[in-house]
C-alpha cells in the first residue's frame, strides 16, 4: 500500500506512527509531510491514491481491466472504509537498540469479511449464467461480458458491507522504529502494511 516513507525528523514516536497511520488510511497529510524529510503534502497525497487504486487493481479487480469510470467509483468507496477504520496510540516504550516501540489499539472491520462471502455468491451466480448460455458471443465477448457483470454486481455489494459495517473487539499491534547510525529515527514500512492488512481482517481472509 505505500512507497517507502524515509527516515523521519525529531523525537515523538507517537505522532510519527499516527501520522503516517492518518496519512495511509484517511489521506490526512499535514502532519506527515511536516515530520518526514524532504516530503510534500501533494506528494504525500498522490502516495496515498496510488495506494489506494492499487488495491483496488489488485486486491479486488485481481489484475481484471475495468473501465476507468467503475475503477473512480471502487478506489473512492475504499478511500471511506479506509478512513472508518477505528485504531489509537496507547502507549511507547523505549528499546533496547535505541529506538521505540509503540503500541497501538484497534478494532478490526468485517467490511471485507463479508464482501467475500458475498462475492462467492456472486459468483456462483455467473457460473449459473454461464451454464444457461445467457452470454453470447465469442469466447473473449463472453469472458469480458462475465467480467463486467462481476464487478458492476460486486460493487454494490462492496457498497452494501461498507453500510452494515461492523467492528471486532480491541487488539493491539506494536510498531518498532528503529535508530540508524546517524541518530535519525525509520520506520519500517512493512509494518504498516501488515497493520492494514490486521485492521481490515484480510489476513483472516487470505488465510
């Protein structure tokens, strides 16, 4: 989901980490861009899109091409479960190497929990489809009308979890900054990624 962050300024682990959480899910980069070297806050925003359409291309499209008015549609829909994802710093500990661990309590949404489910059903509802040869055409017309079809239906039920959206109980994820030989505080940003990953139940998904 993100570019590599950079090495950051000063000494307040806290709002490092809840700045770059703000700036990844919510698209707030204000305080981003005024704690991090040499980033703006266009850059900083333009990060956050790219972000946001690549999960889209390929954690919900999988690679399958969608015009670029149903694509606007699905990276805006993401951008607000995104942003209603419920996470707070808790508390910071220092490490033994010199940098910081910093704890950060949140409720995972079952936003995608349940758009999978529904997706299983959709497609089972093609393959019906399919096999009642309501398609027509050659191999490659019916390919892209099954694929359209599928991600027209699939949005509105993406739409529909977003509104019936609810959350699980509070967990934790503790984020390691780490001090490199120049004094200067970096954070890996794999975790981030893995912190997504947890807070939108994908890892329970995928597994």
């Amino acid at each position: 989901l993100l570019a590599a962050f950079g090495v950051f300024r000063g000494f307040n682990p806290e709002g490092y980490v809840k700045a770059v959480l703000d700036q990844s899910l919510k698209g707030e980069v204000k305080v981003a861009a005024q704690l991090m070297d040499g980033a703006t806050e266009d850059a900083l925003y333009k990060q956050y899109e790219a972000g946001i359409t690549s999960f889209v291309e390929n954690s919900i499209a999988n690679g399958v091409e969608m015009d670029e008015e149903l694509k606007g549609k699905y990276v805006a829909l993401c951008k607000k479960v995104f942003a209603a994802m419920k996470y707070e710093v808790k508390e910071t500990k220092d490490a033994k190497d010199g940098g910081f661990e910093v704890t950060i309590s949140y409720q995972p949404s079952n936003v995608f929990t349940n758009f999978i489910t529904k997706i299983a059903e959709e497609n089972q509802r093609i393959t019906e489809k399919v096999e009642n040869g309501e398609y027509r055409g050659t191999l490659e017309e019916i390919n892209n009308q099954m694929q359209q079809d599928f991600l027209t239906n699939a949005y509105v039920l993406f739409e529909e979890c977003f509104g019936s959206r609810e959350y699980g109980e509070e967990e934790t994820y503790v984020f390691k900054i780490v001090k490199d030989g120049e004094g200067m505080y970096d954070l890996d940003e794999t975790q981030i990624s893995e912190f997504i990953t947890k807070i939108l139940d994908l890892d329970e998904n995928q597994g």
